[in-house]
C-alpha cells in the first residue's frame, strides 16, 4: 500500500514517545522470555549459575538482546509497517517514497534509532526543532514515520 508521503502528518514527539512507552513495554517481555531461553539451558546443562559477572559472556548477552530487540522491530515494520505499540496510536513507517519498508530498509531505521538514542535522546528530541518533524533516523534511514487516518 503506497501512502502519499506528502500529503501524511508525521507525529509530533508526545505521539511518538506514547508508542515508544508502548513497545518498550511489550518489548520488555520479549527480552524477559529470550533471557530465559539462554540462561535456563545454560544453568540446567553446566549446573552452574550463568557467569554474569564475566565481561564476555555479558558482552554476547548484550549483543544478544540486541539482535532480539532489532528482530522485534523490524519484523512489524516490514509486516505492515506497525509495531503494537505504533498500531495503538496509529503510526506507520514508511520509505521516503510511501512504500512500505524492505529488510535493509528496516535494520537500517533500527541501526540508527540506536544512533538517535545514545546521545540522551537527541535524535529524537531533534522532531522539536525539524520543519518537518523528523527525527534523526527518519533522515538517516530514508523512511518516514505517518500517522494514520481514524477508520
């Protein structure tokens, strides 16, 4: 479904930091389950604790969770271009050309929407400021986030 970009509202930073509490709840539990699915196994096959404290195996932990995290996003991004969260206030994320995202389009919005968070949030806090209410990783990324008529 092509959207015509130019005529779409992009959400202010109230909107899209509703949908972000959103997903970052849901994504909370995703995290939860795919601890487990690595501590568990671990615990019950070596009988020992998960070596939390070894810089190493927290660093893979990390990436892990990481790769989870971008896993979840992407998937509902180019499975309709909604996350849960951006479904209940009616966002979606497109291509600069109103189509929806690709794979390489999805991990390059992910990617840097990390970039746009390190900085305490700046990326993000840059809609306040942009004419046109993009974010840093709207630029980056090439895609743009819409919000949807009422049905």
């Amino acid at each position: 479904m092509t959207i015509d970009i130019a005529q779409a509202r992009p959400p202010g930073l109230p909107r899209r930091l509703a949908a972000m509490l959103y997903d970052g709840l849901l994504l909370l539990g995703v995290l939860f389950v795919a601890v487990a699915l690595v501590v568990i196994p671990y615990e019950q096959v070596l009988g020992s604790p998960f070596p939390n404290q070894d810089p190493l195996a927290r660093l893979i932990l990390q990436g892990y969770l990481l790769l989870v995290s971008g896993l979840y996003f992407t998937y509902f991004w180019i499975r309709g271009g909604q996350t849960l969260g951006m479904r209940a206030w009616r966002l979606r994320v497109l291509r600069e050309d109103g189509e929806p995202l690709r794979w390489r389009d999805a991990w390059v919005r992910f990617l840097a929407s990390l970039l746009s968070l390190v900085p305490a949030g700046l990326g993000f806090a840059w809609i306040l400021i942009d004419r046109e209410r993009f974010a840093w990783h709207d630029r980056l990324s090439r895609t743009r986030l819409v919000i949807l008529a009422k049905r």
